[in-house]
C-alpha cells in the first residue's frame, strides 16, 4: 500500500485553482437554471465542454473508439460521472441554494467510501466509519431540526445527495474500466457519450427549441460553466492527480463549499446559515477521518 504524497506548494496552488473552477460550476448553474430547465443546463455544458477539450485530445494523438466494447466504459463513466449526478445538482438548485448544494457534495468521497467496502475494493477501517457517521451527521443539521419540515428544501437535499452517490459508483467504474486510459481521453470521450445521451433526453422531455432564448447572464453562465467548471476543472484536477495522488486531490472538495458558499452570497444574495457553517464543518471533519494522517498524526502524540 502507497505513502499518502506530501504536496509542495504547487500542489497547494493548484488544489486551490480546482475549487474556484469547481466552486464556480455551482454558481454558474445556480445561475442557469434560474432561466432554463436543468436537463438542457446538463446538456449546453457536456457539450460545450467536449467541444473545448477536443482540440487537446486531438493534439496528444488520441482516437476515438472503434467500437461499442471500446465506448462502453466511457458510456457507463459518462452516466455516472456526468449525466446522472450533473442532472440531480441542476435540478436540487432549483430548490436549494447554490452553497447548500456545493457543501452536500462534499458528502462525495463518504459515498464512495461505501460504495468502495460494499464492493470489496477497499476496507472500511474505523476512522472510515468514523467519517461516514460524522458525514450523516452534517446533512442531518444542514437540513435543521427546528420548525416545520420544508418539503422543497428536502427534494433538494435528497437529489444533492443523490448525485454525490452516483459519484460514488462512478469512482468504482473507473477503477475497474478505465485504469490505464490518458485522463484527457478518458474526459473527452465521457462527455462525447454524456452529450448524445443528453441530446436524447432533453429533446424528449425539455424539447429547448420550443422555450424562449436566455438572457446573456444564462448564456454566458453556460459556456463558463462548461469551459472553466468543466474542461479545464478536468485538466487541473488530473493534474493534481498525478502530481499528489487521489487521496490529496479528494481535498478539494472541502474547499468547494466555501467558495460556492461566498459567490453566491456576493453575486446571488444567498444568505450564509449558521447551520450551513457547522453542518460543512462536521462533514469536514468527516472527511478528515477519511482521509486519516492528520488524525493518525494527532493520535501518535
């Protein structure tokens, strides 16, 4: 089993790039959906952003696949990775705020852990346990337990945390699939599959050439979306992964919260709870349980 990597300052830097690219993606659509259903925000930026990286996958000499074996990976990545959990986060912040969504994903890398021990690919050690009950706990006072229950904000919890499951299994997807594919294929060709399955359901359910044009707030919401909390949040983030390992680059997402946290509360006027701030803290420390050497280093005091 790997040493954990020590990050240098680069490290560091660029860790704190992927959260304001990442960060900024929840504020871009809570942006959009404001004006345009959260299926057709799902597909502008899969599409988009498969369009922007394509020049980049062409450069390093990669093909495309040849065949449906050859897509399949790609395919189910592109379900779990993109579609599913991209389509339930645009459709939660149609009920939530682009904050309390941001902070519910960092319930991501607790799913995965789960998701990881119930299909035996890894142990799930007591601070493992430790940091999944901490995570619960956190949802638990995001959604407060004071006054009456607000069925919309609970739709929107429950389809955050949805998305932070598919992610989960989409984690166990490409270790079983995709291990030993160049990140830029891997990227370029999950959103290829993600926008022609797109195209498919939101031609059948949304059906956009029928809805009134956007405003340019939403369009130019959509291309950041797509070409800075999309494209180039892909290259960072593989980046990172090389250069620290995954288990550095998970950090990241205690990061998102808090910048997702302050642009909406700049350039939306969302208000910051006082739950939302324990709530992030507890899954934080969650996540610290998880990833384990800043506690294992306090325990060999």
């Amino acid at each position: 089993m790997e040493t954990a990597k020590t990050m240098d300052g680069q490290d560091w830097g660029l860790l704190i790039l992927l959260s304001v690219l990442w960060g900024g993606a929840y504020f871009f659509a809570g942006v959009a959906v404001r004006e345009l259903p959260p299926l057709t925000v799902v597909l502008a930026r899969v599409l988009l952003a498969a369009v922007a990286l394509l020049p980049l996958f062409w450069y390093f000499g990669h093909t495309l696949p040849k065949s449906f074996t050859e897509w399949r990976p790609f395919i189910g990545m592109g379900l779990l990775n993109n579609v599913v959990p991209f389509g339930l986060i645009f459709a939660g912040q149609t009920q939530i705020t682009v904050g309390l969504s941001a902070i519910i994903n960092a319930m991501t890398p607790l799913f995965t852990v789960l998701v990881m021990a119930g299909f035996q690919q890894e142990r799930l050690t007591a601070n493992r346990v430790i940091g999944v009950l901490l995570g619960v706990a956190g949802v638990a006072v995001l959604r407060g337990i004071e006054g009456p229950v607000n069925a919309s904000q609970t739709l929107g919890i429950a389809l955050c945390l949805g998305a932070a499951l598919s992610y989960g299994f989409a984690a166990l997807w490409g270790r079983k699939f995709l291990v030993g594919v160049a990140p830029v294929k891997s990227a370029t060709c999950q959103l290829l599959c993600s926008t022609v399955i797109m195209m498919v359901v939101v031609s059948l359910i949304d059906q956009p050439w029928t809805l009134d044009a956007p405003g340019w707030n939403t369009v130019w919401s959509v291309i950041a979306l797509a070409v800075f909390g999309t494209s180039l949040a892909y290259i960072v983030f593989f980046k990172i992964l090389v250069r620290a390992g995954p288990s550095n680059v998970m950090l990241v997402t205690l990061l998102i919260p808090v910048t997702a946290l302050v642009l909406g509360n700049i350039f939306l006027g969302e208000a910051i709870q006082s739950k939302e701030i324990i709530g992030a803290l507890i899954i934080g420390s969650g996540l610290m349980f998880i990833d384990g050497r800043v506690i294992n280093r306090f325990l060999r005091r």
